[in-house]
C-alpha cells in the first residue's frame, strides 16, 4: 500500500515537472522562434539618439548577400574580442519581412549571438537617406555612432583588422 | 621631402574623393557601349535609329532584388519600347565570383524568363563603372537629344521590391512617362537597397 502510494506520489510529481518542463520550453522557443522587428525610428533609439559613452555599431546585412555573410563572423568575434569595452553590436537584417522564417535559420545556423534585427520599413528612397545621404543602398554597411552621433559610415566589406581598429579607436 | 608628402596626400585623398564621385549624374551625357548580347552579337545604343531613349538596367541573374524585379523589367520593355524607350539590361558582375552571373545563365536566364529585350555582357565592368552603377538592379533612363544621350533618371523600378502591386512610387515609369510628353522629369534619383557589384579584383 505504501509502495503504491509512493508510486503515486512519484507519477503526480513527474506530471508537475513535465508541465513545468513543457511550460518553460514554450516559453523558450517562443522567444527565439521570431526576429524582432525594427524601424528605423526605434533604431535610432538605440543607437543615434542615445547620448552615452557606448560606441554602437550597427551593420546592414542579409541572407542573399555573400559578402555580408563573410563578414558577419567578424561582428561575432568583436564582441568577444571587445567584451570588456563599452560596445553594443546590432545586425540589422534587411531580407523580406515575409522570408523571417530564413533568416531565423539562418541565426540559428550560424549561432549569431549579436543582437540581430529584421528592418521594417516600407520606402527605401526615404530610410536610407535616414542613415546617410551619400549612402544608396547597396550593402554590406556599417555604421559607427557614439554619443548621439554618427560618427563612422563605413560602405562595403570590412576586416576584421579595420572593424577592431575602429572599435579600439572610439571605444572605451 | 614634406612638400612632397602633403602632395601625394592631397593626390590620394583627390583621387579619392575623385572615384567617389564618379559615374553619372542627372543631366550629364551618357556614352554609348558595345557590349556583346545573349544573341552572341554586339549591340549599341547607336545602332538604335527609332528609340527616342532607353531605359538602361545594370541587373544579374543571381541577386535576390534583381530576380524580383525580372518581371517589371519585362513589363517595362512590353510598354515602352513600342513608345521608343526599349529596356537595355547590362549585366555587369564578376562571372568568377558568381558563377550564376556568367554568360551561359544569361542565355539561360533570358529564354527561361522570355526577356524580348537585349541582356549585355559588360565583361570589363567599364560601362558600369563610367555609369557609376554600383548595385543591381540600377536604373539610368537615358534620352536622345541630337546626337547626345542625356541621364534623366538614376535609381530604383519603384519603391516596393518585395511587392510589385505594393508600390505607390513607379518612379521609371513616371520619368519615361513624363519625357514622352515632353515634360520634365519630377523625381529624377531615387535610392533602393541592392546587391552590391561584385568588381573584378
């Protein structure tokens, strides 16, 4: 009887800890099972706007493009190389807002630990300019921005060696 | 010594700034090019006695924002060659660094997509350097003025890449349309995002 009881006991104590386990996996792939969407408003929220001591580094990527995939690996190892340094590494992703399911793939593939954004903003002619004038869309980008400026526009690929010696120059 | 070095410096940051602002603007006389078609034959824009203008595309096979625009560049060559704007693609990327842009998937890309406009080859990126065409798709509406081509319109198809019936803006559409009748081109550049050029190392 005893036994039995235990035995009871043990099955009810199993079900509560698969709820729970069950509970807290929803809980986590719901949170990784999207990108968070961004506008260039909020973007600059968090980046130009923002009159502290962070150097921000924001670079525009996407799935479809081969140099910004080469690069990508670079923004991963700054953060690790930096980590001690005021910086803050946004990847801000510009394929289709309807293909998010590729691009979580793809951060999931490539493990991508920097903050990674999909853009939403419907006119280019107009957002681009919003980031810089001399700037006309194609990518990869990187911008460099420190107390509520921009301070780096930096079009193209980039090394590793040029992203940490900006890194090092204009942050602390 | 130092007079000579603050020289090279002023050389290097004039060059500079020299290929930064190279290619064309609106207004400027546009050259005209031999390159060679899918047709294996060479085409240029002076060999075009009818056109009134042209609509000049740097495109690719590979690039994501190029493939979605393959069928607004059809529609635009269904409507205005016949009003003398023929659609003239120009592929300018590097074929070794995408194999997908080389000649052989233009041919294939043009019959499998029915382009009825030339697709050129522009094998030493000069056109597309000259232009100043740094990504695909790129516009550069071009009019016949005399014996001159003059730019009346840099940059995007429209402002929706995602979604043709999206698009509030046909911006080659509105300057083609307002050159035909004679008027001036409101919106002459435009931005979009795109695939960079892949230039030849």
């Amino acid at each position: 009887m005893f036994c039995t009881l235990n035995k009871a006991k043990h099955i009810f104590m199993a079900s509560i800890y698969s709820i729970f386990l069950l509970l807290s996996f929803s809980f986590f792939t719901a949170s990784t099972d999207k990108i968070e969407k961004i506008t260039i408003e909020q973007l600059q929220a968090k980046t130009i706007r923002l009159e502290n001591d962070t150097l921000y580094i924001v670079n525009f990527w996407a799935t479809w493009c081969g140099p910004c995939i080469a690069e990508l690996p670079y923004f991963e190892q700054a953060a690790k190389t930096h980590a001690n340094k005021k910086i803050k590494i946004l990847l801000i992703n510009l394929d289709f807002i309807s293909e998010e399911a590729k691009v979580l793939a793809f951060v999931k593939k490539k493990n991508l630990q920097n903050a990674v954004y999909q853009l939403n903003a419907a006119d280019p002619n107009k957002w681009i300019n919003q980031i810089d004038a001399d700037w006309d869309g194609a990518i990869p980008v990187t911008v460099f921005y420190k107390a509520g400026k921009k301070i780096l526009f930096h079009e193209g690929d980039i090394t590793q060696t040029e992203l940490d010696e900006k890194i090092k120059l204009h942050s602390i | 010594m130092k007079k000579l070095i603050v020289f090279l410096a002023a050389a290097v940051i004039f060059m500079t700034s020299f290929t930064k602002e190279g290619g064309y603007q609106v207004g400027d006389k546009a050259v005209d090019f031999k390159l060679k078609n899918i047709d294996d034959k060479i085409f240029s824009l002076a060999d075009q006695k009818d056109a009134k203008g042209f609509i000049v595309v740097f495109t690719c096979n590979h690039c994501p924002y190029a493939v979605k625009y393959e069928d607004r560049i059809v529609a635009l060559n269904a409507k205005y060659a016949k009003l003398g704007y023929p659609v003239v693609a120009i592929n300018p990327n590097d074929a070794v660094a995408y194999p997908d842009d080389n000649f052989a998937n233009m041919k294939k890309r043009a019959k499998s997509k029915s382009f009825t406009f030339p697709y050129l080859v522009d094998d030493t990126q000069n056109i597309a350097k000259t232009y100043g065409a740094t990504k695909t798709p790129h516009v550069f509406v071009l009019k016949k003025e005399g014996s001159d081509l003059v730019v009346k319109y840099i940059g995007a198809i429209d402002d929706n890449t995602e979604d043709a019936s999206a698009a509030k803006e046909k911006y080659v559409e509105q300057a083609v349309d307002a050159l035909l009748a004679g008027k001036t081109v409101a919106t002459t550049s435009t931005k979009a995002i795109g695939c960079g050029i892949k230039w030849k190392q």
